[in-house]
C-alpha cells in the first residue's frame, strides 16, 4: 500500500450491523433448539428402549435419585419444578411400579425420604447407557472438524448460560433435600449429603 492508496480495514474486524448481528442469533437460536429437540428425542426413544411404561419427568425423578441418593420429597418437587402433590403422584407411579421407596423420616414424621430400589436402578443404566450409545454413535458421524468445534461451541454456551446452567441436582443440595439414610446414618465425620464411597456411581 502506499502513501496515496487509502487505508482499507479487514471486512472482518468491521463493526456488523445489528441486523447482521440479529440474523445471527437467531439462526444459532434455531440450531439449539433443533439439537435440544433431538436430544429429547433421543432420551424418548431411550426409554422406549426399556420396554417400561414411563415418562421422561419420571424417569428424571429416578435419575435424580440415582445421583442423589436418599432424597427428600419436597426437594424432588423442587428439583423437578412441579409441586409437591404432583411430585407424590409421581413417586406413587414409581413406587407402585417397583423403581422407587417411600419411607418416613424417622426423626421428622412430617418428611417423606425417597431411595431408587435395585430394580429402578438398573433401569436407569439401562436408559442412560443406551441414550449415551446413540449420542456417541451420531457424533462419531461427525467429521472430525465438526467434532472438534462443537466442544469449545457447546462450553461457551454453557458459560454464556451462568447460573441457569448449574448442576440440575444443585438445586436438591441447595435446598437441604440430600440427606443421610435415616434407616443406614453415615458415619459422624461424614459431611451431611455424603455418600459412602461405595454407594456412588463411577464417573
């Protein structure tokens, strides 16, 4: 460029119009929504791999369990954000179906406490395990730039997102709901909410 040529900048770093920078959101708005729907669709057809009679909402609850080990009833309606005579619908499905124990707090009559029987947690690998197979086979799919982009895409995402993407079982914590097994107490220098090691799953 000489001194006569006039100073052009780089397209790229031009500042975009807010109609440019509309248009972009809202086609990154549509490629999350069409993802979010064919995730549920993939949970969908995880569940009807099971052969049981459930419900997403109820196999969530399970998985909520699951993770959480003895919850409170009132936490599990919190965390499934229904209320509290939904959530006891829900868990006398789950109960009746064999997934799940209802039992009273010992300590507080008041307070129902929640476990994932054998058999609910054996459904809940089974689920999660084929759902996690069909994701991994779609992504494999991928070509290898594509894989490679969507991991740091998906983290900005979740970062944009702040608070709204906590753990979902933080809220159980956050509201008291983890408690010990009134019928096994953990251990006095087992922090309240703990597991035992060996009640975990493995990551």
């Amino acid at each position: 460029m000489t001194q006569h040529e006039p100073h052009r900048l780089d397209p790229a770093a031009e500042p975009r119009s807010h109609v440019e920078l509309d248009r972009e959101a809202e086609e990154v708005t549509l490629s999350v929504m069409a993802a979010s729907r064919l995730l549920v669709a993939i949970s969908a057809r995880a569940l009807a791999s099971a052969d049981e009679p459930l419900t997403l909402p109820q196999l969530r609850a399970l998985v909520v369990l699951d993770a959480c080990g003895p919850v409170k009833l009132a936490a599990m309606a919190a965390t499934l954000g229904v209320n509290p005579s939904t959530a006891l619908r829900m868990v006398e499905r789950l109960e009746a179906a064999g997934h799940m124990d209802r039992k009273t707090n010992p300590d507080n009559r008041r307070e129902v406490v929640l476990t994932l029987t054998p058999t609910g947690r054996e459904l809940v690998e089974r689920v999660l395990a084929h759902r996690r197979a069909e994701i991994r086979a779609l992504v494999r799919r991928l070509p290898h730039e594509a894989r490679t982009a969507l991991v740091p895409a998906l983290k900005a995402l979740t970062e944009a997102a702040g608070e709204m993407a906590v753990d979902p079982f933080e809220e159980v914590r956050r509201v008291g709901g983890l408690i010990d097994d009134p019928l096994d107490p953990a251990p006095p220098d087992t922090p309240q909410g703990h597991r035992r090691p060996s009640e975990g799953r493995t990551a």
